[in-house]
C-alpha cells in the first residue's frame, strides 16, 4: 500500500492498523509480505512535517484462508493438570499453578549449558519450558505478565528472568510439538497461528520446522533488537515440501535473567489435497467454423471433452424448426474466454476467473442461426472417494452466471445412484459474472465414488460458464488398504535430489535421498563405514532410496535387471559404497510399526520385491512382534545365488495375540554388491482349508519334467477307493481321462483305506510322461468325481545344450544349441577337454547367448556357433550369468581325418523341384531320390500303393529333402529336426500317403565301409535322428563282409517320439572284418515319418577294443536314456562336474539301461567296471 504526499520534507510517516501503530514502518510504502488472516484489518497512514499532521482514508484488507483450508493441528495446554508451586521463590498461587508435564508427544529439551552456573538449586517451576496457570504466573512475577490475555487457561512459558531467582542460571531449551502427519495437504499450504508472549531484552528465540524428521529450517527469529510484543498473535506459513509425510514444529529459547517468551493456542491449518480437479487447460482448441463467429485466433474452441467427462443432450435440444445449429455452443464446449468474448462479448469478459480453456453453456450464442433451445449436461468422470469421511466433500468451481429466464442444477450422484442436487439456478438468481462457489456436500458413509454434473437450460437466454473445478474433502483422507492388506510400501511418495558425490554420474537430478518414508528407519552398525579414514559416498552411506534408472546409470553391471523396482527403490549397495574410500557396509532398514491387532494367527504373508548378486556378502529378513526378540524369516549368505529380480514371499508366523510388527531388512558387504527392495505388502493369507478339511498338496509347486511329484492327501474320508488324479487345467473329471492317477494305497489297485498318506507319481508310473505344462492334481471321493480338494502344480522342461552333430571334423564350426535357460543377457556357452575345471581355468572358445562375446539381449532358447578345435574329447558347458554355474553339458568328439571311417550329410545332392500336385512350398531346390554314390534305396515287397493310383514320388521310399522344404509341405513338427541341415534323408509314410492308400517299406543302404583298420570294438556309428511315434517301426542293422546283417537299434511303435536327437550305436565290428554295410530299414502306413542326417562313423574312445561303451543316449520329454551292453561288474557312474567326483548310479550294476530326469545333477555320464 502507498499514499500521495504534498508537503515539504521532512516527513514523517506512521502507519496503522486498527488504530495501533505498527512498529518499525516509517515510509510512504507499506508492504505486506506471505498474506495471512492476521493481516487482515483497516490500515491507514499519518504524515507530519512541521506544518502539522495529515492523516489518509482507511483502506481496509481482507485475507481469506483458500476454501479448502481445515485443521491440521491445534494445542492450548488446557488438558494439563497443573499442581501448587513448590519452590520458595514462588508464591501467590492458587493450588493449580503449573506443570512440568507437557502434552502427550510434546517433548522439552535441555541444551547443555542449560542450568546454574555455579551449582545450587534452580526453580523447577521455570526449568525450560514448563506451562503454567497465567494467572498464578502473573501473581508469582508480575511485570506485565498479566498483558498476555490471549493467554489462557494453561500457557507454555520459557522464563529465563523467573529460572534465575534462586541461583544464578542460564535458560536454553526448546518446547517441540509431537510429528504431525500431514499426509493428503497440498504443498505450500500449511499456516502455523499462535498467540505470543515476548519481553525484550538480550535473549533469544527461534521458532523451526522439521519435515519427516529431517533437519529443521528456522521460520522466525527473535533477537535482543526484537521490540516487545505482550500480547501478539504470530502467523507463519511452513511452505511444507512436496511429499512430506510429517512435521515438527520447534520454539527454541535462550535467556540469561532476561525476562520471557510464552506461546498458547498453537494451530496449524492446510489445504487438502484435492480428490479431483480439472481447469480444462489441456485440450486442444481448433478455429471456429460457423459464419455466425468471428474475432477468434485459430485456437478458439472444441467439443472434445477430457477423457471421461461426458456431455449429454436432454429433451427438446437443438433447432426448434429445422435449419443449422452453432456447432460451437452445441451442448456443453469448451473455448479460450478471449475468444468467447471476442465472438460473443456482451460482459463475458468479465469472467477473469476463468483462464486458458472454460466449460462454457451458451443458449444466447446458441441460437444465433436458427431458433434453438439449450438443454445439455456436463458430468465428470467417476471420482474415487477412497477414504473419504462421510459429510466432508467438498466441491468448488469458477463460474459466471447471467441473469435470464434460463436454469441450472449442480447434482451428484454417489455409486451410480439417482442424483442429487447441490444447488439449483433459477430465472431469478442473480448474475454472477465472476464467483467462485464453494458447496459442502453430505456424503453418505460408504459411498465409494461420485459424479458430479452441471445440467442447463436456456432458449436465447445467455449463459453459465464453468473452470477450475476442484474436489476435496474437508478431513484428512485416510489411506485405505485392499481388504486383507494390513501394510504397503512402494517409496515412491519419495522426493529425490541429484548425486552429490563425484565419484556418482548418469543421474538426472531426481536420483536419490537418504529420507526414508514416515517412521520407516535406518540403523548403521558400528563398523559401517570407511575403515580407514577419507570419504564415503553418502548416496549409498547405508540403505538408501534411489531412482532405479540413476542407480543404473551410476552403477550399471546388470543393476537394470531389477525391473520389478520401479519409481524409487531401497538400496543396500556395499559395492558403491566402497568407491571412494575402502568402507564397510553393515546397516538394517526397518518398517514404521505395522497394525496386525486384526489378523489370525499364523495368518500373514510379507511379499516384496528383491535383487541379489551373489559375492560374499550376507543379509537376513527379521520380524518382531510387539517390541520383542527378532526372529529370522530368511537368511541369505554368500552362497545365495544371484536374484536379479525375483518377487520374495515369507510366512511371518504371527503368534496369537500380537498387535504390531516391525520388519527388518540386515545387509553386510564389503565392496560385495548389492541388495535392493521395493513393493513391500504385508497381507493376509489367501483364505483355505480349515484344520480339519480334505486338504491336498505337492512336495513343489514346479518341478523339472522327469521328476517324481509327491501329491500329500489329509483328512480324507477313508474309503480304499477314494483317489487322486492329475489332469491339465483345461481338462474336465467324468469327461476327460485323467493323466496320472492312483488310489490312496499308491497303486491302481484298490487296498487299504486311508485318510492321510503321500502319493508317488513318478513320471513312468501310474500313467503316462508329464510334459511340460501346467497340471491340477484333484482328490476324489470313493472311485466317483466328487471332489474334496486339488492343488496345481508346474513342470518345465530343465535346461539343456547340446551339439548339432556328435562328432565334428577338426577345425570345423561347432554349433551349440541350449534351451530353457534364465534368460540372462550374460548366461554363456563355453567349450572345456575334460581335464579342464571351469572357474580354475579358463574356457577353450565361449560366447554369450546373444553370439558374441559382448552382451546383448538374453535368450532363453537358442544356438551359438564357435570356432572350429582340434582332434580330442570336449565339453559344451551351458553357464548362468557370467558365472561357473552348470545349467547343462553335453560332450562331443572332433577327430582329424584319420580317426573317420565314413561320413555323410547328403549336402552334396542336387535337388529339384517338388512335381507332386499334393505337395507345395518348396523354392525349387525341393527334393530327389538320387542317393549319394554307393548308396542304395531298397523296397521291401509290399511297399507302395495298396490298390492302384498313384503314389507321392516325393516320398516314394527313402528320399533326400531340404528339410525346409519337407517342413513347408508337411509340417507337424517336422520342423523341430533342427539338427537336420542342408540336405536330409526321409522316410515318411505319412506324406507318400497322401495321394493314393500306400504302404511304405523300404531301406536305407550305405556303401560298403572299409573298416580293415579298425580294431576289434572299437568301432562306433552315430547319426542325428527324427521319429515320431504312431504305430510304424524301423531297425538300424549292420552286416560285416557281406554276412547276415546284425540288429543294432529296433525302433517299435511303443518307442517314443524323438524329434531332435543324436543316436550312438556301438557297431561291434569282429576281429578281421574288412567291409562294413550299414543299414536302415523302415515300415509304414501313413503312420509319420523317421528322417536321419549327419552319419558318421569312427573309431571309439577306447580305441583298443574296450566294450565299456555307452551304446546310446536318448533325451525325450525331460527324461534321459542311456543304453550299453551289459556285463557282470559292469555299472554307470555320473558326475555334475567334468572332473568328477564320480559316483556309483545305484541299481545299475550288470544293467543294459537306466532312465531319469533330464537334469543339470546328473550331466556326465561313464561306464566303470
């Protein structure tokens, strides 16, 4: 405020406010700084120079809270018990004269140099801030005490001049309210208003604030210069940050006999945040397109509403006779106000509320081309009222209203209900051109959403304008919890700051804090931090709160993988914290105090999400109940295995009775990388089986395809046929069969009744292989299909690797497949002799899974193709994540020429044409039925068609295919023989069938193999294979200088499919033979196929005649077969490593076979005798 003065200098100016001079204002300006209520009142100025005095007109300020503005906070002592002064210094009391005793969380401290100086007794009455009857404070000191009449009932006083009348004695102590929450306020919004006492003299005050327990910032200070202030009331706004969850507010005093400062009717106001708002600023406006406007910029209106805001028409809206709307005041639209007002002026200019885009309904604009009545509603979207009391809604809105036989309503409608109406606008309400309304609204208890409509109706009649809506509830929101959910933490209400530290880069400003949530903690060991002095690095000085993005730009290796912790994740990162001075890390984060006062016993589940990388580091999951002992829910140690991104889930076994728990996260490292938390819900089991109910349940939840499943029945009803069943999810009991199952004996043979017991499936028993897939295992009553409980359960194939050929040429590409892997960007494959040990020595050839041998994208299925090695026995080791850990291996042999008695992979063949009409797909480089030179196709008596027509030349016996080719004519799964390269040859009765009924038999036949140099034994054949299962059969045979051919492999319509595998055959070659012929014959009837490749054959490992060999290995449906010729003494021994330790596979001895899961426990595999 400022005035014009006319007068010779000097001046002197005294500005007033309600008739008292305000102190320390002595120019022609006065300004009013962070307006609050206070400020109001009528304010006017004098100005005398010698000639006399002058005095102005008032000018009267009004200062308005905002609408939303509630309680958050108020104390005035008055509920303290206050007893009779005790000290003989004081007097004049009536009995209820003080306390040292403050409010329920308040606290009072003492600094050190508080007290006398010099020993002797103080006044307990005064020690620090004490609070007191004012009326027995003025009796006991008087001196203007009395003037503090805002005073009443109890006050807090801080008396340095009272504490010094016994001893001499200085006065420092601060008087602290309890942490308030002010979760749900708007930032900036809070008002702190108290009524203040204060006595100039050399003494000190201060008043703080501290937000989440952080360090407080100073609001006010008070000096010696301050002038006295008996009776004043104090108005302060906190500016409370963005996020904050609570505040502490401080009055920190220091005097030395210097007489007072005393506070009463402490309050603190806010503005809740608002449910819902909307000021239409975000849509985007297009020009006008009606004749009927003008005078707009191009971003004038549009009738698109937000998104989901609706605008409906009512009755009678539109044109009255025919002709053409104003499309842009059709119903409820949207427009720029200077553009209404440049199209339609008329007062709407006077709408200065209303900014940027406006709601507007304009019956007057409407009918500016054709008679038209204005009948149109504008609703909100649904507006959750989550944790909203009843009776404390709140609406308020900007709106411009003229005067005209025209109407409105304001209504809403709780949970879809009929609406209500708030307020209703008639042809008699006054214009309102620029208002704010404000309407509280009686929420019923329950309601659980809202929509809000503004409904007008108008015929030529001018308009109702709307903006600025805004939702919000006069009472704090109270956070609401799914059902069953007793605590929820995701750290994203967190605010971050940018890196500090130099040794962190990559962030982009909002990239970590070491403010935990409200009440959360962080406790550091006594050895945590630099073990020898210098620098750490404070963003990861124990556990700490991180935007996962700037964690990974500042740390990267593989931190990213945590992609489950999104927003703002806790840290414990021993590795970061390490990189400016050698430091340790050994803190623990710990949750606010949960309320479980309303769960069952043994009923509640903590579930978070984690990262771990294994290194040496150590960590423990801890509960405790009630202020009790810890008690360990998870330990992980320096064997845990890396979890970049896992969701954890632990059984808090909460006993009977207890009301709270508190969770621990413990973490020690040494420069040993991370752990990292985030979405942490403590809830309540899913609801099951009570005690005494038919319970059933498996030993896993997901097991490897092969293994046994362990299906464990309780309380079951006792029948000898009551029984369990395993069937797919999508299978129906009484439709379907079931896939496995068993009486509760364990057998298929009804026996023994029993109400509890554990059922066996291995994956050979009780029914047919599990493939991989999802299954329910079902307990039925008494051979019927009534259930009494089921339990679902996994299998999934393990990891495997394996060659595309056994047995490479040297310096040859060797090719590894691997399947079902993690999917890590760094799992690898590397080649290994079987003297090398991985992790002591480093890998012949590697390469990630993306390769290369720089990481990429992970894969979980997939194939690399590494250099060429020279003649020897290898390893292919399939490897987790940059580490030693064997997911699956695979051996294979690369021999010089001299070690290869024969090879063929039929890519020398030229190939046509497919010229069948029932075959198609081919790219012309299809198929023949030329063999390689010396081979010989054979055809059995009965082989082609049964009764005339014509066969599928194609097909016509073995014939020699681009396997892509044959895949693109026949399909169904042919393309899984990926081992099948270039060239293949195929008997498939399947595809020959397809034009006229055939049957297929017919041969396979090598050319003859010279094997003179050959010792006895020693010779080995092996080929890659595809079969698949249907009643067909086929023999691989071989014969030695034109002899009766020998059987080496039978294949029968029970053999299993087999559509990728590597066959081995011991060939048994006699002492002398000189010519070896091998053989493989196939029969038919439309019943597949059985495609081979890549045959060779070699010499064996033995090389001197040894018959210890593994004959065959089979891998199918996650179970592994091995084949050998069996001999007394003689028996399997397996290894997990290449090196060993070797030991004995039980119940092999003098066996010709052994069958088990296809897993990494069991990768190598020797005869021993």
């Amino acid at each position: 405020m400022s005035v014009n003065v006319d007068g010779d200098e000097p001046l002197f100016y005294t500005w007033y406010k309600d008739g008292e001079a305000i102190a320390g204002q002595e120019g022609p300006v006065l300004e009013l700084n962070q307006l609050t209520e206070d400020n109001s009142g009528a304010y006017s100025l004098s100005v005398g120079n010698s000639a006399g005095d002058a005095n102005s007109n008032p000018a009267t300020v009004s200062v308005l809270l905002n609408p939303g503005s509630t309680s958050v906070f108020s104390e005035n002592f008055d509920s303290l018990e206050l007893e009779p002064f005790v000290s003989d210094s004081e007097s004049g009391g009536d009995g209820t004269d003080w306390t040292a005793a403050g409010p329920e969380g308040w606290s009072m401290i003492q600094a050190e140099d508080h007290g006398p100086t010099a020993e002797g007794d103080d006044v307990v009455e005064f020690d620090g801030w004490t609070f007191l009857d004012p009326v027995s404070w003025n009796a006991t000191a008087g001196q203007d005490r009395g003037q503090f009449t805002k005073g009443t009932g109890v006050v807090a006083v801080g008396d340095s001049d009272e504490y010094d009348d016994k001893e001499d004695a200085k006065f420092n102590a601060s008087l602290s309210t309890p942490a308030i929450s002010i979760v749900g306020y708007d930032p900036g919004s809070l008002i702190l208003k108290y009524d203040s006492s204060w006595r100039q003299e050399p003494q000190q005050g201060k008043v703080l604030v501290s937000y989440d327990g952080a360090e407080p910032t100073t609001l006010l200070e008070l000096t010696p210069d301050t002038p006295t202030g008996y009776n004043d009331t104090v108005t302060l706004r906190l500016n409370n940050p963005e996020g904050a969850q609570s505040v502490t507010v401080s009055w920190d005093h220091q005097g030395h006999n210097n007489w007072w400062w005393a506070i009463d009717n402490i309050e603190i106001t806010g503005e809740l945040q608002p449910l819902y708002s909307e000021n239409f600023d975000s849509l985007e406006l297009g020009p006008f397109v009606s004749d009927s406007e003008s005078g707009g910029d191009g971003t004038d209106w549009t009738a698109e509403a937000p998104i989901g805001w609706v605008v409906k028409f009512g009755d009678g809206h539109g044109p009255t006779a025919g002709g053409d709307d104003v499309v842009e005041f059709d119903g409820w639209t949207f427009l720029d106000p200077v553009s209404w007002n440049a199209t339609a002026g008329q007062d709407r200019a006077q709408f200065t509320k209303g900014t940027g885009v406006i709601a507007v309904g304009d019956s007057d604009e409407y009918d500016d081309k054709a008679d038209a009545k204005f009948n149109a509603s504008l609703s909100t979207p649904s507006i959750s009222l989550a944790g909203v009391q009843p009776n404390s809604l709140v609406v308020r809105y900007d709106s411009s209203w003229r005067q005209e036989p025209q109407a409105g309503k304001v209504t809403i409608s709780f949970d879809g209900a009929d609406p209500v109406t708030l307020l209703e606008l008639t042809p008699d309400t006054p214009t309102a051109y620029n208002e704010t309304v404000v309407i509280n609204v009686e929420n019923p208890e329950g309601a659980s959403s809202a929509v809000i409509s503004w409904d007008h109706q108008g015929h030529n009649n001018w308009w109702w304008a709307i903006d600025n809506i805004v939702v919000y509830s006069k009472a704090p929101v109270s956070q609401t919890l799914p059902e069953g959910v007793y605590f929820a933490e995701n750290f994203d209400s967190l605010d971050l700051e940018p890196f500090v530290s130099d040794s962190e880069s990559g962030g982009d400003g909002t990239d970590w804090t070491a403010a935990g949530p409200t009440g959360w903690v962080v406790t550091q060991a006594a050895d945590h931090g630099p073990t020898a002095g210098g620098d750490d690095v404070v963003e990861f000085d124990g556990w700490t709160f991180l935007d996962p993005v700037s964690w990974n730009a500042t740390a990267g290796q593989d931190r990213s993988q945590f992609t489950k912790g999104t927003g703002v994740i806790a840290v414990g990162d021993s590795d970061e914290y390490d990189d400016k001075a050698d430091a340790k890390f050994n803190a623990s984060l710990s949750t606010p105090s949960i309320d479980i006062s309303g769960a069952g016993e043994n009923q509640l589940l903590l579930v978070y999400d984690s990262s771990w990388r294994q290194e040496p580091q150590s960590g423990k999951v801890l509960v405790s109940f009630d202020g009790g002992e810890q008690i360990t829910l998870l330990e992980l140690n320096p064997d845990t295995p890396t979890a970049y991104n896992e969701t954890v889930e632990l059984e808090l076994n909460n006993p009977a009775g207890a009301s709270s728990a508190v969770i621990t996260w413990d973490h020690q490292g040494y420069n040993n990388w991370w752990w990292a938390i985030d979405n942490i819900t403590v809830k309540a089991k899913p609801s099951g089986p009570g005690p005494n109910d038919p319970k059933l349940v498996t030993d896993k939840t997901v097991y490897l395809t092969g293994e046994t499943v362990n299906a464990t029945f309780n309380n079951g009803q006792g029948n000898a046929k009551d029984w369990v069943g395993i069937y797919r999810p999508d299978m129906t009991p009484g439709t379907d069969g079931s896939l496995k199952w068993s009486y509760v004996g364990g057998t298929q043979t009804a026996g023994e009744g029993l109400t509890e017991g554990t059922i066996e499936f291995a994956h050979d028993k009780l029914g047919g292989p599990l493939s991989a897939g999802d299954y329910v295992a079902i307990f039925f009553v008494n051979d019927t299909y009534e259930q009494m409980a089921t339990v679902e359960f996994t299998l999934v194939d393990p990891p495997s690797v394996t060659t595309t050929r056994s047995v490479y040429t040297s310096g040859s590409p060797i090719t590894v497949e691997f399947s079902n892997g993690p999917g890590n960007a760094k799992d690898w494959v590397g080649l290994y002799r079987p003297d090398m040990t991985p992790g002591e020595v480093g890998s012949l050839k590697w390469l990630y899974v993306n390769g290369t041998q720089t990481s990429g994208d992970g894969f979980t299925d997939g194939s690399v193709t590494l250099e060429g090695l020279e003649p020897g026995k290898y390893y292919a080791i399939f490897f987790e994540n940059d580490g030693y850990t064997q997911l699956a291996t695979t051996v294979f042999n690369v021999l010089g020429a001299d070690d290869i008695y024969f090879e063929e992979n039929f890519d020398s063949l030229e190939l046509e044409p497919f010229l069948s009409d029932s075959e198609s797909g081919g790219d012309g480089t299809d198929w023949t039925a030329e063999a390689p030179t010396g081979w010989v196709v054979a055809f059995g008596d009965d082989h082609g068609p049964t009764a005339g027509g014509d066969d599928v030349v194609e097909f016509d016996g073995w014939t020699f295919l681009d396997p892509v080719s044959w895949n693109a004519t026949a399909g169904q799964d042919r393309a899984q023989f990926t081992k099948g390269t270039g060239v293949i040859a195929v008997g498939d009765s399947d595809e020959y069938d397809d034009k006229a009924d055939a049957k297929f038999n017919a041969s396979l036949v090598t050319p003859e193999i010279d094997v003179s140099s050959a010792a006895a034994g020693s010779l080995v054949l092996t080929y890659d294979s595809s079969w698949r299962q249907e009643p067909q059969q086929g023999k691989v045979l071989v014969s030695y200088d034109g002899a009766e051919p020998v059987t080496l492999l039978e294949l029968t319509p029970d053999t299993p499919t087999g559509y990728n595998e590597t066959v081995t055959l011991s060939l048994n070659n006699p002492d002398g033979a000189q010519k070896a012929v091998i053989t493989w014959d196939h029969q038919g009837y439309n019943n597949w196929w059985w495609a081979i490749d890549n045959i060779i054959v070699i010499a064996g490992e033995a090389g001197g005649g040894s018959d210890l060999v593994i004959n065959s290995i089979i891998v199918d449906g996650g179970v592994l077969t091995l084949n050998w010729a069996a001999q007394d003494g003689v028996k399997l021994q397996s290894a997990s490593s290449v090196n060993g330790p070797w030991t004995d596979v039980d119940g092999t001895a003098g066996k010709e076979s052994h069958s088990g899961a296809a897993d990494q426990a069991a990768a190598f595999y020797r005869l021993s005798n």
